[in-house]
C-alpha cells in the first residue's frame, strides 16, 4: 500500500459530490468499482495502470502544465484543473506516482495557428458538392438499413460483400464506412451485434431538407470533437494543428486525419484547407448557418413525370420526405440531377405490406405528377391491391399455432409442397395451413416467396409489421448519474478520525504482506518509544508482531500507536 495515496484520499473526502464526479468521469470511473472508502479510491487513482489510461487523453495544454509542474515551474492556470483530475495535489506539486509515469516524456503547447482563410468561390463549391454526396449517400444507406441492416466486420467497418452491392447500388464505396461512422455520431443509426440498423431518429432526418439535413450531421460532428482540438467557445481549433493536440497518444495523429477526412466529407473544409461560408458560426461554436450552403445546392423539386413504361423520372433533386414516400413504392434506378424509379409489382407488394393502400398510392402520385397517371401504372397498381391480402397469416388463440387461409386453393397447394417453405413445416389444415413457427417469420417467409401475404390481427384487421424495427436510441455515454451511488458508499464508510483509519489500513496492509514496521508506541507517562515488529496479526483492537530486537512476540493496542512504516530494507 502506497503512503503516497494518503494526500490524495483527503482531498477526496473533502471534495464535492460535483467534483467527484467530474473527476470519477474523466477518469473513466465504473461505476461497479470496490471500493470501500477514499483510501481505496485514491490508491486505485494512483496505480500505474490507472495512470497510463488517463495521460493519453491530456491535451498539448494539460501535458505541458504537467510537465512543468513536475519540473518545479508551476502547472499556471491548469493547477486547479489537473489537481481535479488527481495528477496534482491542491499545493500544485505532483503526486509521485504521477511523477514517474511523466518520466521521459515530453509535449509542446499547440503552436499559433493563422486564422481561418475564407474559401474562394470555386473551392466553396467544390465543398458544396462533397456536403452533398454525403447527405445523399447517408440518406442511402439508412433507407437500405432500415429494410435490410448490414453485417458488421469484428473492427466495424462494412464487409466486403456489403460494398459490392452498394457499389452495385451506384454508391461510392470508398466514403461508406466514413459515412456510417457519422451516421452512428449523429445517432442515425446503431451498431450492435454487428449489425448496422438505423434509429427511430433516422426517420425523421431522412424527411428533413437537404441542408437540415446536413446541419444536424455537422453539428453532432462539431460537438462529438474531442477536448484537444475543442475551443473555449465550444467550437474548434485550426484544422492545421489538430495533429498535436494530444501529445501522449500514440494513435492520436492517424485519428486527426480521420477527423479532417469527415470534416472534408462534410464540407467544412474546402480542399485547399480555406472555410467555406457555412463553416464559421460551427467553428465559433454557434448554430449552424445554411444559407450559404443552400446557395450552392441544386434545387429540391416536387414533381416528377411519370412514364407509360413504368417508371418516374425526378428533373432535379426530389424533396427528401418525397423522395422517401416514393421509394416505398418504387424502387430507385439511377441517382443522379435527374433520378428515375421503376413501378414493379415487388415495389407495390412491399409498399401495401408497409401500410399503403391502393387508394392512398393514387392520392399521392396524383399529388406529385406532371404527367397524371399512366394506364399502364394505374393498371398495375389496381392488380397488385387485389392480390395484395390473398393469403391471410394469423396466430390461432386455439392452438397457439401459426395459421395461414387464402380464398384462392390454388395458392394453399402452392404454398404446401413450395420448398423454399420447407422450414416452416407447413401442416395441411381443414382448407388452411398450419406451422409451428412463429407468425411473424412466417408471414416474412411467404413475403420472400412472393406470396400475396398479409397479417391480422386477432379482429381480423390487417396489421403492419416492420421487418427490422428501429432499436431505442443509444443510451447517452455519460455515466456521471451511474456513479452518485458510487459516491455514497464512499462517503458512508468516510469516519470521523481519518488518521486512525489511515493507520488502521498501513497496519492490516503490513500483516498482509508480513512486513517488518518501525512502530511509534505511546507510553503512559506521556513519552514514545520506537519498536521494530514483523507483524503477524491484527484483530480486536491490537497489533501482533515479533520484535526483531528482543526476539519475542508483542501484542500492542492499536490506540497505543502513534505512527507506523514499514521498513523496506
């Protein structure tokens, strides 16, 4: 047990429950830590292993105030903020564990960056161009998420069967796995079980504007910037210097230029590393400003045409809330200033199984349409509402089994010897066809069959389903509430005489590791007198040893003694 760790846990027992917990946070406390009192918190604090996670996360500021103040100059203005995050005792001066895990290491405070150059006119549309291509291919990705989430490599990036069939998509697969990490920043979407699956708040950013759009993933992207390329305004540093922020990370620069990559994916800045227009209120740490942006931009429009051969052609890029109705309803050919969609049967089956009606598709292309409605669109529209509920999927209250009827037999004696069915172990019933798996896979498998499938509900209405249903949002990181009862165990066991709690510890640390301790005993005339004891025991208030110099066993009151070390040779 370190004496070291003494100074330190009285500090702690004095600090605020507020400061514990910015300390506790910073320090990446868990919140199941065992510890009992200050004394094991402080020496926990002070381990090496302790000390190697936090030094990597000082900024140039922090390492080089640390530094200094190790060296005797002083920590200035950072004291009170290192002495916050334990490296520091209150007087300024380091704590010795801290002293030698700063040996031989060195930082330099960020050097004067020039201020921001404005981007020219070229180079602002140029960044422009990128903000948009991201936003677009984002908005792709959730859309393909949101009916299919991809699979996930162990290091989290996208395999590379999933990039093939972006690429197949006309996606740029060289920024994919760049933008699905802004996507999870911005909570769009969710990494778990390796798998990506877009959120609930996805929904509602994917019927945004383009350059709403584009605010939200910047400023989710200004505020998740870690603390060293971070400005007092809450904003950011010069990009120029970003890759000394945190001198003691190793891997710290190559994550600088991943951070400048999604900067310039974003378009805050411009090839030449100028800032656009629309960068500056986010770098002050203001709201995002868009006009500027939207100057740039091609213009949203909400029409299209639809054609006799079945697809719609949009002549510029098409409102995002339209764009969206419409590819549940038709599937998207080509990307482009001018988008096309094909109307297929598929296309209609999948929107009738998502809630859509024959009547509510009709209302909205009617609402969007330059051309009115081709026959042949009309015609398949009306075929695949008829077919659409041909084959009911129901859970049977009876038996607890999966039932699935059709007013069509023929549709029955399909679906009976379909092998592509077999797991379902399909069991004729009466005219109905029973299994014992679950309705909903059920219903997806027939869906994947291309059998006119739908689901009801125990009334007999249709019911609509998500395949993959959006997962709650991610739980926010900030474990600071996760560590109040933490705080209060602490505080409970935090005893009124800590130096009796202290000599309490040294001693039972002492018989643990049978050490030999130079012990202060007071006598009862009032003076001390020092004994060399090799401790045995402890218990019921009294200290067992062997006194090394009389060669017998002591047993002393533990409130008899007045000091003790241990002796290290």
């Amino acid at each position: 047990m370190s004496t070291h760790a003494r100074p330190l846990a009285d500090w702690l027992a004095v600090a605020s429950d507020d400061d514990l917990l910015q300390l506790f946070v910073m320090r990446g406390v868990r919140a199941d830590a065992p510890w009992q009192d200050f004394f094991d918190a402080a020496e926990a604090l002070l381990e090496p292993a302790s000390l190697t996670k936090i030094l990597p996360t000082l900024t140039a500021a922090e390492a080089t105030a640390l530094l200094a103040a190790v060296s005797g100059d002083g920590a200035g203005e950072l004291q009170e903020h290192l002495a916050g995050l334990a490296l520091l005792r209150p007087d300024g001066s380091p704590h010795p564990p801290v002293e030698a895990a700063i040996a031989g290491r060195s930082a330099l405070p960020l050097p004067p960056a020039a201020p921001a150059q404005p981007a020219s006119e070229s180079a602002a549309a140029h960044a422009a161009e990128r903000a948009f291509t991201t936003v677009a291919v984002l908005a792709d990705l959730l859309l393909i998420a949101r009916e299919n989430p991809f699979s996930l490599l162990t290091g989290g990036g996208m395999s590379a069967g999933e990039k093939r069939q972006l690429a197949d998509a006309g996606l740029p697969i060289e920024i994919v796995d760049t933008v699905a990490d802004i996507a999870i920043l911005s909570g769009l979407a969710v990494a778990a079980d390796r798998r990506l699956r877009a959120t609930l708040r996805a929904e509602d950013w994917l019927r945004a504007s383009a350059a709403n759009r584009w605010a939200a993933l910047a400023t989710a992207f200004r505020d998740a910037l870690p603390r060293g390329i971070r400005s007092k305004d809450s904003g950011w540093i010069s990009p120029e210097v970003w890759d000394d922020a945190h001198p003691w990370d190793p891997s710290w620069p190559e994550r600088a230029r991943t951070l400048r990559g999604t900067a310039h994916l974003l378009g805050l800045i411009a090839e030449d590393g100028s800032e656009p227009g629309w960068t500056t209120a986010l770098r002050r740490g203001g709201t995002a400003e868009v006009d500027a942006l939207v100057a740039m931009l091609p213009a949203e429009v909400d029409r299209i045409f639809l054609q006799n051969d079945l697809t719609a052609i949009a002549p510029g890029p098409l409102e995002p809330a339209l764009d969206v109705r419409l590819r549940t309803i038709a599937a998207r050919e080509s990307a482009a200033q001018a988008s096309s969609y094909r109307f297929t049967a598929e296309s209609l089956a999948h929107a009738f199984a998502t809630g859509e009606t024959e009547q509510s598709i009709l209302d909205f292309l009617t609402s969007v349409t330059l051309t009115g409605i081709p026959q042949p669109l009309s015609y398949l529209i009306k075929q695949t509402g008829q077919r659409h509920g041909l084959v009911r999927v129901f859970a049977d209250e009876e038996t607890g089994r999966t039932r699935i009827e059709s007013s069509d037999t023929h549709l029955i004696e399909a679906m009976a010897i379909d092998q592509s069915l077999r797991p379902l172990a399909l069991t004729a019933a009466d005219d109905a066809l029973t299994s014992r798996v679950g309705r909903d896979t059920a219903y997806w498998a027939l869906t994947d069959a291309r059998y006119p499938a739908t689901l009801v509900g125990p009334d007999g209405a249709p019911l609509v389903s998500a395949r993959h249903p959006a997962p709650p949002q991610p739980a926010s990181k900030d474990n600071a509430a996760d560590l109040l009862p933490l705080i209060s165990r602490l505080r409970s066991h935090q005893g009124v005489d800590a130096d009796a709690a202290w000599l309490d510890r040294e001693l039972e640390a002492a018989v643990r590791t049978k050490a030999v301790l130079r012990v202060t005993v007071g006598m009862p005339d009032g003076s001390t007198k020092e004994l060399l004891l090799e401790a045995t025991g402890i218990g019921g208030g009294r200290l067992r040893g062997r006194d090394r110099a009389a060669d017998v066993e002591r047993t002393l009151p533990v409130s008899s003694i007045r000091a003790a070390a241990v002796v290290t040779s």
